[in-house]
C-alpha cells in the first residue's frame, strides 16, 4: 500500500467544484488519506498553483494534524480553533483556506494539495507562519509524502 490522499468531491487530475473556489463558497474541500508511513505522529497539508503569472501561489496550509487523522472534513477551519490545528498565513495574507481564483482567460490551473506524513507530533507552535516555511520546516521531518491534483479556470 502506499500513502495515499483523495477527495470524495473531485478526482485526481479533475476539476475542482466551483463551492470550492472563490467563484463559489470558498470552503476547503473535504479530504481523506490512508496508508501513511510507519512512525507518522503528524502531518502537514498545503495547497499550491503553480501556474499562477508571477509563479507559485500559496492557497492554503495546516499543521499540527493530528497523527491519527484520516481525514479533513469540508470547511475544515472556518469555525472556533477546537483543536492544535496550526493555520498558515496564504499567499492572500491569510490563515485560511484561499480557493482556487485564477485570472479570467489564463487557461486551465493546476492546485496541488500536498500532504506530508512527519515523524515529529508537532511542527511549530508559531502562530502566522507563512505556507512557504510550513513546508520548508516540514521537510526537515518528513516521512513521506501524498498528492491530489485538481484543476480549475475562468
């Protein structure tokens, strides 16, 4: 088996829903893994559009999942923090999930979420960490690593 992560609102490669964007609902999409390597005790997600104009753009990123976790549920983040759930700060300047928003006529978009299974229980405890450096620091303990493609334009 291998480290895997989907989600029951779009396959991998497809298109990703228009609630999930900022043309809808902006809400995280719902997502789910399995298969993490042995050791896991965390995990990081990001999500990031490569095809942005002026390169990559930072949509979103977390950390300090739950080594448990299977699974985000949709909207994962808006409410009240109920967890040690860390939220990094988005290319938008924000510590939420930011959808997809390619420029009108700029083609077809790919956004990688990226989930990284960490063999620490907890990454940082900095509190506006921008989605760059989650990563960064989260490949200093990574065990391994899990990717959904979806695809959007406008």
């Amino acid at each position: 088996m291998t480290f895997n992560l989907k989600s029951p609102a779009f396959a991998d490669g497809k298109t990703i829903p228009q609630k999930y964007t900022a043309d809808g609902e902006n809400l995280s999409p719902p997502l789910e893994w399995s298969d993490p390597p042995a050791g896991t005790r965390s995990f990081v997600l990001i999500v990031e559009d490569p095809d942005a104009p002026s390169g990559t753009f930072r949509h979103w990123g977390l950390y300090n999942i739950m080594g448990e976790r299977t699974l985000l549920p949709e909207g994962v983040g808006r409410g009240p923090k109920t967890e040690r759930l860390g939220k990094g700060v988005n290319d938008f300047g924000e510590q939420r999930y930011g959808g997809p928003a390619p420029p009108k006529g700029h083609g077809t978009h790919h956004y990688h979420f990226k989930l990284a299974a960490l063999d620490v229980e907890e990454l940082s405890r900095a509190p506006n960490m921008p989605v760059a450096d989650i990563w960064s620091a989260a490949e200093k303990h990574m065990l391994g690593q899990a990717e959904l493609i979806g695809t959007y334009s406008r």
